[in-house]
C-alpha cells in the first residue's frame, strides 16, 4: 500500500530574507522524506493589518490565498524569532486573520525553532495556536540553534543535521503523526 504524498506549508514569523527561522525551514526543505514536500509561505509580510470589519465578504484576496495555501497543506510548520519577548507583529497579525476562519482548526503544526533562547515566543505561540485549535505535535518539536552563529557556522550546523538525520526524523515523526490521523 503506498502511502499518499504529505504538502506542508512552513509559515516564517520573521520577514527577513537572511533570518535564521527561514534558513531552518529551507534545510527542512531539503531534508524532506520520500513523499513529504514544503513550501514556505511568502504572502505573510503582504497581509494587511487585521480588521475584523475586513473579514467576510471584504476578506482582501491576499488574505484568501493565504488562506487557501493553509488549507491545502496537510500540515503547517512555524519557525518563528523571539523579538522583544513576544511574537513578531506581522507574523502575528497573520495569525489573527486565521483566528476565526475554518483552515486551521485540528490541523497538524510542527514547531521548528532557530535559537537556543526564545523560550517565551515558544509558549506564547503554544497558547496562540492551541487557542486558534491547532494541534501542536510535541513529538516533531525541532530546536536548531543557529542563531547568532556565523553565515558558515549556520551552514555547516544546517548541514550536519540534515546529514544525521535531525531534520528528517523531526519531519518523518510528523509526517507519520499526519498519515495515522488522516
């Protein structure tokens, strides 16, 4: 019996292009096992800022695609940067687009972290998402700590996890987390 084929769509909570939380899920990108494959949204940082007068009818069509792009996937992934002890405020302005909308409920989010520190950017996603319903797959909790390291000391980390298999067994374990609940 073949297994179907796993999307999985990567939200960055940092817009930065060189950010650490982005460069985790491009090697995710590349560490993906047979039959799992990411994309990595690229709509978070057009998103207007939430209004709930906005949603409906008036939903801005940036904001329905994102929508569509999260309901397609059968599983979301999040890195997300610690700044000022919080969650950044477009990545969390994106979250608030979702909070009322049926793409997210139950769905299946593996939390790839970037830093040794961020701990409180970690439980109050936690809280977020949990709120939003998502499922939260403990067992996929990825910590890479890349952060503050130098371009090459960031490649050569990113490299040998991919090597040893850190980031395929975290995205396998989800992988198999998604398949045995669908």
């Amino acid at each position: 019996m073949t297994q179907r084929p796993i999307f999985l769509y990567a939200l960055c909570g940092s817009q930065r292009q060189a950010s650490t939380s982005r460069r985790l899920l491009q090697a995710l990108q590349l560490a993906c096992p047979d039959g799992v494959s990411i994309a990595i949204c690229d709509l978070i940082g057009a998103l207007p800022t939430f209004n709930p007068d906005d949603e409906g009818e008036r939903t801005p069509p940036v904001v329905e695609r994102f929508a569509a792009e999260i309901r397609k996937a059968d599983g979301l992934i999040v890195s997300c940067p610690e700044y000022a002890h919080g969650i950044p405020g477009g990545f969390k302005n994106a979250l608030d687009w979702l909070v009322s909308r049926d793409e997210v409920p139950f769905k299946p989010l593996m939390l790839a972290h970037a830093s040794h520190r961020g701990d409180l950017v970690l439980a109050q996603l936690t809280e977020v998402l949990q709120t939003m319903s998502l499922h939260i797959v403990a067992d996929a909790f990825l910590r890479l700590p890349i952060a503050g390291k130098s371009d090459e000391a960031q490649a050569a980390m990113l490299l040998e996890a991919r090597e040893n298999g850190l980031l395929s067994g975290g995205l396998s374990r989800f992988a198999q987390t998604i398949a045995t609940s669908a």
